[in-house]
DNA sequence: TCAGGTACTGACCGATCGGTCATCTAGCGT
DNA sequence: ACGCTAGATGACCGATCGGTCAGTACCTGA
C-alpha cells in the first residue's frame, strides 16, 4: 500500500465520520504519519482529494442512468439489482454523499452527486404517475440508501453478512415497487 | 418578528442548505441585517444557537420513544402515526439531523441526536428476529424520514399537500412493517 | 560522478473563524 | 435630570484553516 493509498483510505475514513469540513489536511497527515504539505503534495488540493475519492462512486451512478428506459426501467429487476449491487459496491462512499452531499455542493464533486440526485428524482417522476406512487420510489431508493448509510456510521455493518444483506434488500425493494393487485386498485381509486 | 426569532428563523435555514460548519455567524449577521456580535447577544454561542434550533424536536422524539412498549410498539398504528406526525412537525429540523447528525456529533445537541437513532436502532432489534425484519423497519423509518429530507432539499416540499404526504406515508409504512401473511411465512422459511 | 526527477518537509502566508470586551444608544421608572 | 438596563456594535484576539515555497534527501540513468 502506497502513501497515496493510505492518503486516500484515511481521509475517505474521517470525512464519512466527522465530515468534510470537520477533517482539516492536517489531522489526516497526523493519523498517516506524514506532514501536510506532503498531503498537499498527493493531491493538488483539499476539493481533489475529496473528488478522487467520490468520483468513482459517481461515475458509477451516472453510468448506471444512462442505462435506463424511463418510462420502465425503475421497476425493471435489473435496474433495481444493479442499484442495488452499486450501493453495495460503494458502501463506504455511500454515507458521505448521502450525508454530506446537501452540505458541499459548492464543491465540483458533490455538486454533480446532488445533480445525480436530482436526476433519480426526475425519473420517479416520470415513471410514475401519482404523489403516492412518487413517495414509494423515494422511500424505497432512499430508505436503503440511507439505512446502508446509517448501518455503515453506527457500525451495524460488520455484523450482517453482505449476500444476506444484498437479497434482504432486493426483497424488500420488490415488495416496495412491485404491489399487489390489490393495493394498485386501491391506490388509483385514492387519485 | 422579534430579531431573535429572525436570527433562529435565518440559521435553521442556513444550517439546512449549507451545512452547520459552512455557515458562519457572520453570514447568519448579515441575512439578517444585524453584526455579528448581535448574533452572539441573543445566543451565547454558535453551538448554542444550534441547540437552540434542534432542541425541541429531539425531546419530542425522547418523549416519543420514551413512550413506547418495545415489544410491540414499533408496528402499531399509533406509533407509526405519531412518529409520521413528528417528521411533520418538525419538518425543517429533519434534514438538519439526517443530513448532519453524523458530522457534528462532538456538538452536544447533536450528539443527542445521534444517541436517540441508536435507541431507534436498538428498539428494530428487540422488536424484530431476523435480518430481513431490522431491515425492513430501517428501510421503512429511514426511508420516510430520507425521503422527507430530500423532498425538502431538493425544493419538491412546496408542490405537495401536507394531508396527501401524511396519508401516503402512513400507507406506505403499514405496507412495509404489516406484510401480508404469506411474506412472512416466506421469510421464515428463509432464515 | 553528476544531472534530474520524485518524494517529502518546515516555515510561512493571508484569510477566516468563533468569541470577548469596552463602549454607545435608546427607553423607562423615579 | 438621573441612573439603570437591554440591545447592539466595532475593534480586536488567538487559533486554525488551506495553500505556497524554498529547500533537502534519495534514487536512477547517463
């Protein structure tokens, strides 16, 4: 493991727990042995240390919709394992945009991520039709990102296997998304 | 409008969109129209100020807690709708603690806020078995009040009706947390 | 042996932060 | 006319921030 490695694992650690602006370059220098000024000599500056951690996870989400068919794809199996599977896969990064993203916007990186947002937004919006059938989507994608999110801060995470937790997820995401007959006649006759 | 109203009225807002460390006393002194050594008048601190803010809807949500029968609680109607109320209620403060309670929690107030969704936490453990079950009310919980947040963030707060929004809520809560019967069987089977 | 690049560092910079304090003003009871 | 108090403010403080820069140690290919 390099020095940037150890850079990049430390700081993306810290700023998930105390937050961006609540993590000073120095203190990361301190936990990796290492001065400031070699941080800074890693990465060009605070914001691209922050970006180089984030981006991946980004780009990920933006391929990820490019690859949708509004009017369908949201309830598409594949769509929703494939979220699903991204969520998993970026499971540390996860909470720091979902916890943070509100807050750094000014920051090129994240605002992109609360641009993406907006998008997944967007999306509920067209593939559904009614404000009930709205707040099932958002429930439903935000709930689990923000339970992964929780789960990962308040140190859930470690006990609960991550297959078990994948199909667990997936299951409920199904039930959310896909309901009954009976509860979609019930739905449209409340519009 | 007493300035001291203003002042709180003005960092709640602050604090939401641009982050409790991103926003300075200053900025809270001149949306206001006032110094900042005014701002400190009023409040003896900006932690204090904060408090301030956070305050009433962390002890609404101790009181709430405090007046639940772990064992059963959690699925009752009761519970759920005053739960539901609650986000309501305090519905400017919610994206406040969701989105900040993990960086600031060196702050007191908040750090109570964060204690509070550990106890949340520990209630879906002892009202629930397996994983599927602790999931499924984190999804449920996290995701109305994610949901609620984001709404507010993003600006989409303003196209819904309140009622709507609480009735859709409570429908969708009751569908994750009271499965039908042949789920449940399913999921037994599974763990 | 020496030139050149890479990794790294201590000293330093300007800016901004939260917070203190002496001071001023305006209203009000006496 | 007086003193008291609440409200408000400009000047100032120490600390900390992100970032710059000149310089050092070390390795490597010519």
């Amino acid at each position: 493991m390099t020095l940037h490695d150890d850079l990049r694992a430390i700081a993306l650690a810290e700023f998930a727990t105390s937050g961006y602006a609540a993590t000073s370059l120095q203190r990361i220098a301190d936990l990796a042995g290492t001065s400031k000024a070699s941080v800074l000599y890693h990465f060009a500056s605070k914001e691209l240390l922050l970006a180089d951690i984030v981006s991946p996870a980004v780009d990920d989400l933006d391929r990820l919709l490019d690859s949708i068919d509004p009017a369908s794809g949201l309830r598409h199996a594949d769509f929703v394992e494939n979220f699903v599977d991204l969520l998993l896969r970026h499971r540390q990064v996860v909470p720091l945009i979902i916890n943070q993203g509100a807050t750094l916007d000014d920051v090129p990186v994240m605002h992109r991520s609360t641009e993406i947002m907006r998008r997944v937004a967007e999306l509920f919006r067209l593939a559904s039709g009614s404000t009930m059938e709205k707040l099932r989507f958002g429930v439903a994608f935000g709930g689990v990102a923000y339970t992964l999110a929780a789960a990962e801060r308040l140190g859930l995470s470690g006990e609960i296997d991550v297959d078990d937790l994948r199909s667990a997820l997936l299951r409920i995401l199904h039930e959310l998304l896909v309901p009954s007959a009976a509860d979609l006649a019930d739905s449209n006759s409340k519009d």
